[in-house]
C-alpha cells in the first residue's frame, strides 16, 4: 500500500512566524507605551520650565544695562538669568514696602492711580486678586465644591468664592443665602463660568484646588486621593505583564503536527 504523507509543516520545536511576529510586535507596543509615560511627564515640565524662564528673561533683561548682562562677557547667552534679576527685584521691594517710606509711597501712588477712572478699576480688581490669591489671609478659592451643572443630573466641580456683596445680594431670587463659585472648564482651569449660587446647592468636598485643578486638567483620568508613583508603578507592571502573556501565548500556541495516511 502506498504511502502519503502531508506536506512538511514547522516542527513544535519552532513557533509559527504569525505567532512570533504577533509577540514581538506586542512587546514593541508595550515597550513604546513604557517609554512614553515615563519621558512623557519629564519632557513636558522641561519644556514648560524652559518656556517661563526665557518668557521672564525677554521681560526682565530690557531693563538690565548691558554692562550687567552676562552675554555680555560671555560667548553665549545664560538662561535664567532675567528670572534670578526679577526674583531678587520683587524681594528687595517687598522689603522697602514693610517700611514706613516705603509704605508712604505705596499709598501715594494708589492715591494717584486712584484719580485715574480706568485704570482704577483695573488697578484695585488685580490688586484684591492678589491680595486673595497670595496673601493666605483670604478664604476665596480654598474649598472646592460640587454643583449640578449644566443639567439636572450633571455635576461640575466649582472653586467657592465669597459671599456677594449687599448690593448684589438684595437683587437676587429668594431669601436663601448664595455664594459665588467658580467652574473652571478643561483642560484650562484658568477659564470658566462664574456665578451666584444658594447655599443649599452647593455640596462641599474634601478636596483641595491643587487636587480639584489636576482632576480638571486630565479631564478625570487623574482621580484624587491616588499616589502618582504607585500608579505609574502600576502601569508599568501592567504593560510588563501584558507583554509576558502576549510572549507566552506565541510560545504555547498549537501547531499542526505530521499526519501519515496508509
């Protein structure tokens, strides 16, 4: 009786080509993402450092002599140079402004700007955000809250304010006591609605505004409460797992064995 045999096929010992490509190409994505989350954040800040020192040099260094640059003396440029001038600047003014002469011409320069009818309104609005923002003495903008907006069932999260003013509080509906919220929009938190809300409706969380603008700018992947190095850990064994099964599975995949017919 003749024998036939079935073409030769690749022995166990040697995995299919589909099954090896498809395990190195899972390993190269895996290894990419890796590497993505870890120069990813780095990058960014770099590049964000980078831009706020050379946005405080083009400012400061019109104002520097050129006697005094370091470019001047030096075949290249230094960075950070203006910034170094602008901080020493600002502290040395605060030390003359928490004198008394000092403070006498603080005053007479608000007395001047306040003859002024535009710029007096620009100069004490910036001047009571300030005041609010870098004081620590103010209570604006350190509770973080929860309103339904912008449908019923929809909830945003809002920075409390402080209370309107007499004048405006006698306009508004009803007799319950509001308070002014801001609602940042992502990813910018530096945007957003301001309004007059009752008091009632507000429900007010355990969280802090670095917390609540971190949560707004990653439009929610980055939740409160989570350690950012346990998560990034998290990650990365994750993607090293994914890439062990993907390798094991191309191991372990079946493969047609030889078949003699009599």
């Amino acid at each position: 009786m003749n024998r036939e045999e079935l073409p030769p096929t690749a022995s166990p010992e040697e995995p299919l080509p589909e099954a090896h490509h498809a395990g190195l190409m899972a390993r190269f994505r895996n290894y990419f993402l890796t590497g993505l989350i870890v120069a990813g954040p780095v990058a960014i800040t770099l590049y964000l450092t980078w831009w706020f020192v050379n946005w405080v040099d083009s400012i400061v260094r019109p104002f520097v002599p050129t006697v005094y640059r370091p470019e001047t003396y030096l075949p290249f440029g230094l960075p950070g140079s203006g910034l170094i001038v602008a901080v020493i600047a600002l502290t040395l003014l605060g030390f003359l402004t928490a004198n008394l002469i000092g403070r006498t011409l603080v005053d007479l320069g608000e007395r001047l700007l306040g003859r002024m009818p535009v710029v007096r309104a620009i100069y004490r609005g910036l001047k009571q955000v300030f005041e609010t923002l870098f004081s620590g003495k103010g209570s604006s903008f350190r509770r973080v809250g929860l309103v339904e907006f912008p449908s019923p069932g929809m909830w945003s999260i809002v920075l409390i304010s402080q209370s309107p003013s007499a004048n405006i509080a006698s306009q508004l509906p009803g007799e319950e006591e509001h308070i002014s919220v801001f609602l940042p929009c992502a990813p910018n938190p530096t945007t957003g609605f301001f309004f007059y809300v009752p008091k009632s409706k507000i429900i007010e969380v355990d969280m802090t505004t670095e917390d609540a603008a971190t949560l707004i700018m990653s439009a929610g992947v980055v939740q409160p409460g989570s350690d950012p190095q346990k998560r990034n850990a998290a990650a990365l064994a994750g993607m090293a797992n994914a890439a062990r099964v993907a390798n094991s599975a191309a191991a372990l995949q079946p493969v047609p064995a030889k078949v003699k017919v009599e």
